[in-house]
C-alpha cells in the first residue's frame, strides 16, 4: 500500500506550530506517507537555534534536531530526516509550517498508522514546546517545500513603550516594542502598496543569499491594529497599542520579511516617505541605509503553509 503522512510539528516561544509529511517505507510491503498536525507550549526560554537541524559538532539545537531524535525510536532501517516547507531563523515562531520525513520499516512490518507516528513523536520529543498534533495520508511524491503554494508571514509590532521593559513578561519574545506613542499607519499602508506584485526584490534579501533570483510575487500585504493582549494591565491598556502585518508569498527570500517590516516601520516613524519604499525596491540594492536594517527576529511569525490538495497547515 502506498500513502504519506504530513504534520503539522511544533509551536516554539509563544505557538510556534509545524507540519511534518512523513512517507512511512515498510520494506517489500511498500511506501506510504503520513500528513501530520502537531503544536507545543509557549516557551520564554532556553529557545532552539531555528527551524533547521544543526549539523557536526556544534552546542547549537535546532527544532529539526528534536524531531529527529524523536523519529529515532520508530526504529526506521534509514535514518530519518526532516525536509521541512519554511526554515526560519532563531527567535522566529511558527504558527504553521511543513516538512516530510520516511520511515523505512524492516521487512515483513506493516506500515505504521497515522495515529501512531503521532503518539510515538509525541512520547519521544525532549522538548515541551514541540508536539505533533495529527497525521494525514498524502501522495508519494509529496514535497513539503516544493509543493507549497502559498506561505504567510505575520509580524508583530507594538507602540507606546518608552522601553522594551515596559511590556508586559509574556509579551517581551513575541513582538518589536518600537519606543513611540504614534505609528502612522495610513502612510505603512500607502508604502505597502508598493511592495505588491511580481517584482525583483534583491534590495529586501540579505546580502551574499545564495539563490539564483531574487524575483517573488508578493500577493498580499496589511498593516493593522492587532488584538488586544491578555498580558496588558488595566493601567497599561491605555498606552500600549499592538499592531499586525502580513506578508503572504509562494516563497520569500532569506530575511525578506524582516527587512520589509523595518523598511515600513521607518515609514510610519517618519524617517521615509511612501514613495521610498517603491525607489528602495527599484534599487535592487541589499546595502543601502534603509532597507539593509532588520526588525528582530522575535516579532516574525511563519503563519500558514498552503497546499493545493491539503488546505492550510494553521
């Protein structure tokens, strides 16, 4: 029989989901891949080095690592790996994400269970902000990078703090606490206007990327007012303010989204205008003043991963 099975795998630092897509090889009965769902408890500390595995002998842990030292005691004949839809960068969350993994059973064992695969990740994952939450069946040649359609980014801003210590304890890793009362969020929206469509965005990359293109289709972005917390103080509720932008893209290039965000957070300080930013664009130019500054890492949140056949991993 043949099948895969694809997961939804973590939630890191504040619900950090991912989704995993395992195909489960069982020797001369054949293949089959699982699509899994899995979340995690918010966690403040002791955060992993990123979404990717970290190779050799380095003190750093990524997510990756975790999942694979769990899939271990599946017992598989190959060692298991993660092909994980979107890598991101230590101190980013993920609400959503992607990656694929194959077992392969020793001959004469039947092909593990959705529900299995599940139970036994969960049981064996040394971290408590990881848990996969379900399995699913997908085809054979189901790719949890190459295959997905659409991924949206949400990035998190706060305003009237004098400080980063003015926020609330629970809110400190999960958003950018910008030191200003006022945002002008009508010019961000205007300045975004700009970002939409097909266009070449080198100028938004890091510098040195190794990929041969820099041309993305942005299909939509927002600014707005975010949801009230639940970790603000009456006393605080009047001077805090939290904001949301969403990027959402087939794919992004490394740091895209940072560096968009900080690009239209210096347009809602005032330090650029809204036709800036369509100039900064247009540069293809990855060091210059604005658009080389990056908005921390902890403020970005990988949203959704979308699938043609699979719907959204949130």
């Amino acid at each position: 029989t043949q099948g895969v099975y694809k997961n939804y795998i973590w939630e890191h630092s504040a619900r950090t989901r991912q989704a995993d897509t395992f195909r489960n090889c069982s020797g001369e009965i054949g293949s089959e891949r699982i699509k899994d769902t899995c979340a995690g408890a918010a966690r403040h500390r002791a955060p992993a080095s990123g979404v990717a595995a970290v190779r050799g002998n380095h003190r750093a842990v990524g997510v990756q690592n975790f999942l694979e030292e769990a899939a271990k005691r599946l017992n598989s004949v190959e060692p298991v790996r993660f092909t994980i839809s979107s890598r991101t960068d230590a101190g980013v969350h993920a609400l959503s994400n992607a990656a694929h993994l194959d077992i392969q059973r020793r001959p004469g064992r039947p092909p593990f269970s959705p529900e299995i695969v599940t139970k036994a990740l969960n049981t064996h994952l040394k971290h408590p902000a990881i848990r996969v939450l379900k399995a699913f069946r997908v085809p054979n040649d189901f790719h949890a990078r190459h295959a997905a359609t659409s991924r949206t980014y949400l990035y998190r801003l706060a305003t009237g703090c004098s400080g980063p210590n003015q926020l609330p304890v629970f809110e400190q890793n999960v958003c950018w606490s910008l030191q200003t009362e006022y945002l002008d969020i009508a010019a961000m929206q205007e300045a975004a206007q700009h970002l939409l469509g097909t266009h070449d965005f080198s100028a938004f990359q890091s510098a040195g990327s190794p990929v041969p293109h820099a041309v993305r289709t942005l299909r939509r972005v927002s600014v707005s007012p975010g949801p009230a917390s639940l970790f603000v103080l009456p006393q605080e509720s009047r001077r805090l303010q939290f904001w949301t932008l969403e990027f959402e893209s087939q794919s992004f290039l490394y740091r895209q989204v940072r560096r968009m965000t900080a690009v239209l957070v210096a347009v809602g300080l005032g330090i650029l205008a809204p036709t800036q930013v369509k100039v900064i664009l247009e540069s293809q130019d990855p060091l210059g003043k604005y658009q080389a500054r990056v908005a921390p890492a902890h403020g970005l949140f990988l949203k959704s991963v979308l699938y043609d056949n699979f719907g959204p991993t949130s």
